[in-house]
C-alpha cells in the first residue's frame, strides 16, 4: 500500500507541474437574469429621453421612450395577427430601422425571430423557411440586385390568390403571413404600416400580461450557419445566452450611457443583433446605422458627424475605410474603441486603426453563432502584440480547454487542438436537428448535454 500511494503521488505531481489548455473567466458582476424585454424597459426607465437609435439612411432618431413605443406597436401587431409564443417569424432585409424594431418586438411575446441572410436565393430562402417553420415572413422590397418582392411570388404563386395573413403555399406549407416593409399594397402582403395598425388594436395591458409569460431561458433567436459542412443549421439562442453575451462584451469594452455606436455590420448576423444592439441596450448606448449595407464613405461621414466613440466590423471593412481616398478629410477623434471580429486582423491595420482612427481601446473578439458569439476578447489595456497576436482572454462566466481531436484529452499550453467552449452563452441547440439540440417547446433539461 504504501508503495502503491508514493507511485500516485509522484504521478500526481508530475500531472500538477503541467500546464493545460484551460481556462475559466471569473467576474464580480453577476449575469442578468432577465428576458430582453424587461432588460429594454428597465434601460427606458432610466435613460427615457436619451438618444437610443439612429438610421441615418432612414432619417431617423429615436430617443428610448420613442423607440419602446415602436417595439410595442409593432409587438401587439404580431399578437393582433395570431402570433403565439414559440412561433418563428423570418425577417429577410438588409439594416433598416424595422428589423431593429422587430427584434426587440419579437423577444417581448415570445416569438423567436429567424434572421435570413439579405443575400439568399430562392432555394436557400425555401429552406430556411421550411427547416424553421417560420409562420411569418418580414420582407424588404429589394435589396441590390434582389427583387424580395417578386422572389416570394416566384416561391409562393398562391400569394395573388389569397387574402393576407390567409397564405396557404405548396412549398411552404407552416408560412401563411408575409410583411413587405414600405407603403405599397402588394397581393397576399400585409405592409409594415398594417402591422403597426393592428397593433393599436391590442391593449398595452394584454401586451405586458404577453410579456410576463416570457422566461430568460426561452429561444429568442434562430441564425444559420454558412453550412459549410451540409445544409445551414440553425442555431438557437435565448434570452440568456444573447443578452449576457451582448453586456459584457460592451461592458470589457468598458461601454456607458454616453456611448454613440457606429453599426455597419449586418443585422441578420449575430455582430450586429448582439454585439452591437444588445451591447447597446444593455448601457443606454445609442446605436447608429450609416446605410442598409456597408460603404465607407458613409461610415466616415456617419463617425465624423454623430460624433461616435465606437465602431464595429471586421478586418475588410477597416481596411476599407484606412484605404479610402478621402479618408484624411475625415475627424475621426471622437473613436475610442469598438470591436474587430470574424477573422484575423493583420498587424499594420491594427496599428493604423489604434493611430489614424484614434482608436486606442479597440478589442478583438472571437467566437460563433453557437456561442451567443463572443468566447473570448482582448482588454482595452492589452498590448499590441496581444491584439493581434491572440484571440483575448476567456470571457466572464465562460470556461474554454484545447483538446487532441483524436482522444478528446486537454492538450498541455502551446500544442495545438480543438477549441471546446462551456458557459452560459452555449446555444441551446441546432433547430429540429434530431439529436443535435432543440425543438421547442422541449424543455432543457431533455437537451443533451452541451460542450
């Protein structure tokens, strides 16, 4: 026995001297449990009058308690039309001023909003629809080079048949409700003026008695992936994940209430729903879109002119703006920090981003769709060789190991390995995936277990 404790020992220290690939992020500030809805209200409670939302291309500013009365509206218009807890509504548009209103309509009642990439063709858009079983679709009326109008004719020519709300499609057989945006009457459409009509139909009090049905770990958001290994996967989020995800990334960006956030990331990506948006809300920070898609010059305008102390977006676009010919005649001082995310950024840009664009607190984020996104991040304080040599500490609350692929064991620090993530900001699974993650209303305790 006594031989056989000494060996154990021995064995244990030489264990002990290793160092392995794991980390855990630990914060004093504790996670927010509560639904975005009571999150949003708590914010217009406190900052009412305060500049929220900005659509520069839209001519609009909104302060909170004005941007809160267009979420209600367009809230009791989705009850007004049959919109029930757990029913999918898609939104296929680029950055306009009604998707930022349905997100935070949607997450009030209970409805789990599918974002649609605004770059989708029919075939892509018919399985995103199919696969969610999306009971509802918010349209633009084009995007670019896209007729979205004339794409869901092509898709569902029964729309010229039936009265709106009453859609009944061979090829979509869950969808019956199509919002165009715009004033235009369409056959089989509802516009979003409609919609917000209807909502006036609904009282405020059957609105809040919706609200309080809502739980912190209910699905708010399905996102597909690019599906690089088959078919998109929807990946479903809650409350919980999104919302804490989107306060301590503003919050490590050391974000407050006199924020002014440039946002030319899409909006149908997680960058800008969460990042951007949640971080925002989540502060009492103003969120300002430049156009519906990303331009330069638009972006330089819009920092210049607002006077924004963040800015979003990932290597290309900063790139984009430090090569632009005009880029000297633009005051971009008022930038502080913001985030680069989605791929590596090269050390000359980070330099020039840190100098010309004045941005000295600019962090780098890392993560997925999967992991509500952000997993880990640079400091504002850190380094230079940090920023652009790591992807930044684990983020609060999450715990992430590097593992061999091939025996699923801890790797020690420096070999390389597989990134597993663990946390709160865990999705709660693929959409209708069998044995891959959620199908609502299973509750998540029947979930498999989440690495």
């Amino acid at each position: 026995m006594a031989m056989r404790y000494r060996s154990s020992s021995t064995e244990y220290s030489q264990q002990a001297e290793r160092r392995w690939s794991y980390a855990s992020g630990t914060s004093d500030i504790p996670l927010l449990g509560m639904t975005i809805g009571d999150q949003f209200d708590q914010t217009v409670e406190r900052y009412p009058d305060k500049l929220a939302y900005v659509a520069r291309h839209q001519h609009i500013r909104w302060t909170y308690r004005e941007f809160q009365a267009q979420a209600h509206r367009c809230a009791k218009g989705l009850m007004q039309r049959g919109l029930r807890k757990g029913q999918r509504v898609g939104i296929w548009a680029p950055n306009r001023t009604e998707w930022v209103v349905a997100q935070f309509a949607a997450c009030k009642i209970g409805v789990i909003l599918v974002s649609i990439n605004p770059a989708y063709r029919l075939h892509e858009l018919e399985y995103a629809l199919t696969q969610s079983g999306c009971t509802a679709l918010l349209i633009a009326p084009a995007f670019k080079t896209s007729n979205y109008t004339q794409m869901m004719y092509d898709l569902a020519p029964e729309l010229a048949r039936f009265a709106a709300g009453q859609l009944k499609a061979a090829r979509l057989p869950e969808l019956t409700t199509v919002i165009r945006f715009g004033d235009d009457q369409q056959p089989g459409m509802y516009t979003w003026d409609d919609l917000l009509k209807a909502g006036d139909e609904v009282s405020n009090e059957q609105l809040a008695a919706r609200q309080r049905e809502q739980e912190f770990d209910d699905p708010v958001s399905i996102m597909y992936t690019s599906g690089t290994t088959g078919a998109p996967k929807g990946a479903t989020l809650s409350h919980h994940n999104i919302l804490n995800n989107g306060y301590f990334t503003a919050r490590l960006q050391q974000h407050t209430h006199e924020e002014k956030v440039c946002i030319p990331v899409p909006l149908y990506h997680i960058f800008g729903t969460v990042i951007a948006n949640l971080g925002c809300i989540t502060h009492g920070s103003t969120m300002i879109y430049p156009s519906e898609a990303f331009d330069p010059l638009t972006v330089l305008q819009t920092v210049q002119e607002e006077k924004c102390s963040v800015l979003y977006g990932v290597p290309t676009m900063f790139i984009a703006l430090l090569d632009h010919p005009d880029f000297a005649q633009y005051d971009l001082s008022s930038l502080r920090t913001g985030v680069i995310g989605g791929a590596p950024c090269p050390v000359e840009v980070m330099k020039k981003v840190k100098t010309l664009m004045h941005m000295r607190e600019i962090t780098i984020c890392f993560g997925m769709t999967e992991t509500s996104p952000v997993a880990t991040q640079t400091r504002v304080d850190s380094p230079l060789e940090k920023q652009v040599g790591t992807i930044g500490q684990v983020h609060p609350y999450v715990e992430m190991k590097v593992i061999d692929p091939a025996t699923g064991q801890v790797v020690p620090i420096g070999e390389p390995g597989e990134i597993c993530t663990r946390g709160y900001s865990i999705m709660l699974g693929y959409y209708r995936r069998p044995n891959q993650g959620y199908d609502y209303p299973r509750r998540r305790e029947h979930l498999p277990t989440r690495d």
